[in-house]
C-alpha cells in the first residue's frame, strides 16, 4: 500500500512549452515536376520546353508553396529549372528544389529560426 501520494512535478514546474504544429504552415504544398514538359519525360528540346513553360497555367500554384523536381533520370541544363522558377516566383508563397519532404523541412526550419524566443528568456 503506498501512502505518498504521485505528484506530477513536470505539470507543476514553471517549463513553458509551445506547440510545433503552429509552426506548421499555413498552406498548401504542391509538387511541380519539371519531366512532364520533356519529350518522353526525359530530352529537353528547348523550343518546345520553352513554349510550354510560356503556355503553361501557372495560376493553379497561387499563394501555395511549391517543390520543384524531375522524377525522371532526366540530365536538365540549369536554366531550365530557373525557367519554371521565374514563372512560379510570380504566383507561389516559396519554391524549394525537393520533394514535398525537403520543402516541409525547409518550412520547419524556417519558422524555427524565425522563432521569437524573447517569451521564452530567463524561463526553464
């Protein structure tokens, strides 16, 4: 038979804590994967690829954040991928070169080193 009594010492304890869901943002991730505009998901054949990135609806990624990628082996020169970029910069919140992982990352990491901890200071 026990006669002290359990004390929760955690819950009593002056720690602040703060929930990372909040730091979660607010938004939707979408992908942007540059293979779709190859021949065959794999060639750059740039008049084409430059025709269909000037065509392409980009107002279906306004205001979202955005992972940029190539899910194919496909070899791209470095301006293409600045290509979509110039044109999504114009409509999305932020564009990462990823998968929708590395931008949740990103964010995360993000809004952690944006974090004001001046509530926090001088508290356990």
């Amino acid at each position: 038979m026990m006669k002290d009594k359990i004390v929760n010492k955690v819950a009593q304890s002056a720690l602040v804590t703060f929930d990372l869901e909040e730091l979660y943002p607010k938004g939707v991730l979408l992908e942007v994967d540059l293979s779709q505009w190859l021949d065959q998901g794999f060639i750059l054949r740039e008049k084409e690829f430059r025709t269909a990135i000037k065509n392409y609806d980009w107002n279906q990624y306004r205001g979202n954040y955005i992972a940029m990628n190539c899910k194919t082996d496909a070899i791209l020169p470095a301006w293409a991928s600045l290509l979509v970029t110039a044109q999504l910069s114009q409509v999305a919140k932020q564009i990462v070169w990823g998968s929708i992982k590395d931008l949740e990352k990103h964010l995360f990491s993000q809004a952690i080193t944006n974090l004001d901890l001046t509530p926090f200071k001088g508290k356990p």
